[in-house]
C-alpha cells in the first residue's frame, strides 16, 4: 500500500528539519527521509562541536555576506532572518550567546543542543521520520508527486531536497541529492569545495608547520588583477600542506576558479604597526643586539619558528652583524615583516570543506517560495543551491532560511 502525505521533505539537516516543521506547523502532513539513524549528524560536528549557528546581523548583511546567492537569498533572509533564528532556539529551550563577529553559539558550546532542539520541534509538529534513502523521485506529467525508496514509494503533493552538499559524506552529505534534482531536470553549477584549507605551492609552509599566528592581516590576489580578492584580519594556521584558520577557510570561499598560482595569499605579520612605526621597531631592535649576529636578533619581534624562514627570504646572512645591516636589506625585511607570501597550488579535497561551493542554478528555482521553476511540486533548500557563505555562521542561517521558506510553500494551501 502506497502512503499519501502533504509534503515529503528529504535530508534530516538543518534544512531538512526545518523544512518539515515549519510545514507541520502549518497542519500538513509532512513525512521526513533520513537514511541516517541520528537527525542533524552533520549539524552536530559544526564549529568543532560547538555549531556557530547564525550571525547577529540584519537579514540585509546575512544575504549580503554570501559569496555567491546575494539576490536570490534576500526573500528568504527577510522572512527568517538571523533574529528570527535566534528566537526560534530560545524559544526551544536553547540559550544564546554572541562572540567576536558576531557570532552567535548554544551558551552550553555544544552543537548537540541545538540539533536536538530542531529535530525536537520537528517531531512536536508531527513529523514522521522514516529512516530511508530515496533512491528517486516520483516524476507524472511533468510533475513530482512522490518519492521513492527501497522500501517503496511515498506519495505527496510537494517534495523538498534538503540533501546537503558533498562535503563530509560521512555524514551522509555526499552529493547524491545533485542526482535526484538533475532528473528533473535541474543543471549544476560546478561542485567544489569552499571554507576548507588551501595548499601550497612551495614549501614554506610545511616549515612553519603547528605555527598559529592569533592576530596577523590576511590579504589574497589573484594574478593580474589590482584589486584584492579577500582582506581579513585574524587567526591564520600554517600545515604540513599549506595554510588553514578561520581567515584562510573564509578567504577559500573566494578563490574561484582555483588553479595553481592563480592566487597569492599576503601575510601582515605586523598589523597593528604601520610601516614607518615597524621601521623605527627595527631600528630599536638592531641597535639593542648591535654587536650579535642577525640570526640572533629577531626573538623579540618573532614567533622562534619563524625566524629561520624569516632570515632565509630576507636575503641578509644569518651571521651579520647587526650594526652592519644596510638600509635597504631592512627596508627589504621590514616588506617582509608586512607582506610573507604564499602562493596557491589548490585547495585540500572536498571532503574536508565545510560547505560545498556550486549546487542547483538559483535561476532555475524560484526565490519567493525555493520551489523548482522547471519541475512544480519539486522544492530545493539548503546548502544543495548554488549559495554559500564566508565563516561566522552564515552558512547555517541559509540552510535555516531557505528551509523554513520552502516549508512555508510546499504542499499546498
């Protein structure tokens, strides 16, 4: 026997779970697919564990900071906007709390709390979770109505893909939800990865490997262009294989298309001091160790790793004196000191991104209701859609947005 529901919603993310119950709420009789035995499991090992869930900004700078999707995102943002999500966990039960850019976590800094809380109110809605993959969609007349698994197939006026993206497919995102939309009907822009580490080119950085640097400029360009793709200030991590940090994952987002050498990543190691007030710091610091030998003159103006590399690309001998150092080799460092750069080779694998960069064409979907411009019945939410964001809790506030859209819309009046 063939069930009937209003609306089917596929993918138990935060998407997913707001989708149906925004729906349910609504009196529909919604059915959630989740092959995962846990709802939200990629929800649950965001921001290490502690899940950034949105940003405190208007709904105006929450669509405004995505990299890709500004427009299309706006109808959505202005009907669930970071406040609204704000509201929303604490009316389930989930204190908040804002850090530094205005980042908003669970006070208890457990991301757990905030998928129970939405797996939670998607369930008091009456929402029945069946733990199933879809393995197609039901398409007549150029229409969905339904869904089909191993065990079946489900029938509903609306269908929503809250799939995910192919990033963390151990979490189940793995990128089969591209599949159900392309049959039908749907194109792709190009799938890659976004908020994930980049590699470089060279070998500077596997030197300085465990190096964090708390508070440096981050600058990135791409060649032969003037103006810069990304400026940051911030937290910066050099790797065995490159650079990460919350910086260098924002910068990522950015970096498209990637080919080696396309883009060069400019380090100010000194930001806080402009470079006559860092000429005049190293002129204090070469009087004061005079008489000793350059290589040992940097302690107080460096990170211990980073001196070697630093005295290696200043082009100065490690054993000159320092009263011997002419103006132009500290004019020289003194660059250095302001701008280290690495150049990109690429970027680590998809796998380890946090977000998926590309998705569903936005033309292709209608930004008033998420529902499919080439397939009616069909809706499409969440990190699936050709949007997405820097850092800073972003991200989630699209998937929160564009899921309670489509579940505002989808089966029926």
């Amino acid at each position: 026997m063939t069930e009937h529901f209003d609306a089917i919603v596929v993918g138990g993310g935060p998407a997913g779970l707001m989708a149906a119950g925004a729906c349910a709420a609504r009196g529909k009789k919604v059915a959630l697919l989740e092959k995962n035995r846990q709802l939200g499991r990629k929800l649950r090992i965001t921001g290490k564990g502690r899940c950034n869930v949105t940003n405190h900004c208007t709904w105006q700078e929450a669509a405004s900071a995505a990299v890709r999707g500004q427009r299309f995102l706006q109808g959505a943002m202005a009907q669930f906007g970071p406040e609204d999500t704000m509201d929303f966990f604490e009316s389930l039960g989930v204190p908040l709390k804002t850090e530094r850019g205005r980042r908003v976590f669970p006070q208890s800094d457990s991301a757990h709390d905030i998928a129970d809380a939405l797996a939670g109110f998607a369930q008091a809605q009456g929402v029945r979770v069946l733990q199933e993959e879809a393995t197609g969609l039901l398409i007549e007349g150029g229409r969905v109505t339904g869904v089909k698994t191993a065990q079946g197939v489900y029938r509903a006026q609306g269908v929503v893909l809250c799939c995910g993206g192919a990033s963390y497919p151990g979490t189940g995102s793995d990128g089969k939800g591209y599949r159900l939309a392309q049959a039908a009907g749907h194109t792709l822009a190009e799938i890659g990865p976004s908020l994930v580490p980049l590699v470089e080119q060279g070998g500077w950085c596997s030197r300085l490997m465990g190096l964090s640097l708390r508070n440096c400029g981050v600058k990135v360009t791409e060649r032969g262009k003037k103006k810069p793709v990304y400026e940051d200030f911030g937290e910066l991590l050099f790797t065995h294989f490159g650079l990460s940090g919350p910086t260098v994952l924002s910068a990522s987002a950015y970096l498209r298309p990637m080919e080696p050498g396309r883009y060069t990543v400019h380090i100010d190691l000194k930001p806080a001091l402009d470079e006559a007030q860092l000429d005049a710091r190293l002129l204090r610091e070469l009087e004061a160790h005079k008489n000793q030998f350059f290589a040992n003159s940097l302690g107080e103006l460096l990170p211990k790793k980073l001196i070697p590399v630093m005295i290696e690309r200043s082009g100065i001998a490690p054993e000159t004196r320092c009263h011997s150092i002419t103006k132009a080799q500290r004019r020289g460092l003194l660059a250095l000191l302001k701008d280290f750069t690495v150049e990109i080779k690429g970027t680590r694998p998809i796998v380890e991104a946090i977000v998926t960069a590309g998705g569903v064409s936005l033309k292709e979907v209608d930004p008033r209701t998420m529902q499919s411009k080439l397939c009616p019945g069909l809706f499409i939410a969440g990190e699936m859609l050709d949007c997405d964001a820097p850092t800073g809790g972003y991200n989630l506030q699209i998937a929160f947005a564009t899921g309670h859209l489509a579940g505002q819309n989808v089966g029926g009046e």
